[in-house]
C-alpha cells in the first residue's frame, strides 16, 4: 500500500513539473516546495495552516504567493478548494480517477473521508430513472463523530443542541412557571423535535409536529432532550 501511495507521488510530481514548465509557470522552485508540503499531508488544510507546515520545513513564503500557487494547483487537478457550511476555505487532494465524499463534525469540526460503491451505484441510478446526466456530485453528511459523540451527557440541554439534530423531550427543569410556559408554547414530554436554528447568541428556532417554535435560549436550557435513535 505504501509502495503505490510512493510511486502515485512519483508521478504527480513527475506531471507537476512537466505542466508548470511547459505553461512557463514563474517561480517553478518555490511553488515546488510548496507542492511537495501540500502532498505530504493526508488532511484537508486551509492556507494559514499550509504555511504553518512550509514554516516548519523552513520555507518562507509570502501567503499571497502561497494562495496564487495552491490556485494553479485546483487548475491543473492538483488540488480541490472547498467549503464546509460556514468552515473556512480548504484544500484536499485531486486523486484522479478517484472520488469520496465526507462527514463532518459539527462539534470538533474533524473532517472524515468516505468511500462506498453502493452509494455511488445508487446516485447514478436515481439519475438514470429521472433522465438525468449526472457531471459531478458531493455528499456531505454532517453530525458528531463517535469521539464526540462519548463525551457528550445524555439528557443533554436543548441549548446544547446542533443544526439538524432530532431529539425526544425527557424533561423540563426550572420549576412549575417554567414547566407552565414550556406546555403553553405546545412542547410536551416525549415530543420529538428537530433543530432548525442554533445560533451561539440569541433564539433558537425548532420543528415539533410540522410547527416551528421560537425559544429563547433561557428557556431552551430549562428543556432536557435526548437524541432520537435512528
């Protein structure tokens, strides 16, 4: 295994070299340090953290260089830029031939890569039924890696809550007033919810039983709720 990953690096520096000198790519060498960095890790990185690693190796380089050369490398296939919800700009490696798709934690922000031919057979078929031409395609699931997930405290504060989760209510804490005004909103013990908005400051907004609900977030950390089991 090792051994291919070795000679798949042989090549694309091998190509790397042949496309930037036969372009007349300016400051081949600098941009050859960085490629090299760049190929070396097995993660996605963003720019200031590319140059972190080009540091560490002793190159300085200026980040505008930095971002110059990793756009050359998305044009010639070296490279992909991309973007996980509202995350920061990242750049993974172009396997050609190859494609993957990737989870994302919501908490830790760990990006994991994926691989399943059943669900790329699947999407090509869904197209095929609708008549459809499919180019490209990305799948992104995001939700909470199993790292994540074994930290965490069940019940859990609805404050606590993500975008997207679906939790059972276990629970009102805050005294009869607070119970009251919870069972007035229309939340009940046993509902199941699922978060629409979860901002860090100010309401959160959530579904239960096709109604959207606006709570503030006192008042959602009076609720305790459980993931719901798939």
């Amino acid at each position: 295994m090792k051994q291919n990953c070795d000679n798949n690096y042989i090549k694309e520096k091998e190509q790397f070299k042949k496309l930037f000198k036969q372009e007349n790519i300016d400051n081949f060498e600098e941009r050859f340090k960085i490629f090299e960095v760049f190929l070396r890790t097995d993660r996605h990185v963003t720019v200031s953290e590319l140059l972190e690693l080009l540091n560490e190796n002793g190159y300085q380089l200026e980040p505008s260089f930095v971002r110059d050369t990793l756009k050359l490398m998305c044009y010639f296939g070296f490279a992909k830029k991309i973007r996980f919800e509202k995350g920061p700009v990242c750049y993974e490696h172009w396997h050609l031939g190859k494609h993957h798709d990737h989870m994302i934690c919501t908490k830790c922000k760990n990006i994991i890569e994926f691989q399943d031919q059943r669900l790329e057979n699947l999407q090509i078929q869904i197209a095929s039924v609708h008549g459809f031409h499919m180019l490209q395609h990305k799948t992104e699931i995001y939700g909470l890696c199993s790292n994540c997930l074994k930290t965490r405290i069940h019940p859990i504060s609805l404050v606590m809550a993500k975008q997207g989760e679906r939790f059972i209510i276990k629970d009102f804490m805050g005294g009869a007033g607070a119970r009251v005004r919870l069972l007035t909103m229309g939340l009940r013990v046993g509902d199941e919810l699922e978060v629409i908005t979860s901002p860090s400051k100010g309401q959160m907004v959530i579904a239960v039983d096709c109604r959207r609900y606006v709570i503030g977030r006192g008042m959602a950390q009076k609720v305790l709720v459980e993931p719901r089991k798939n």
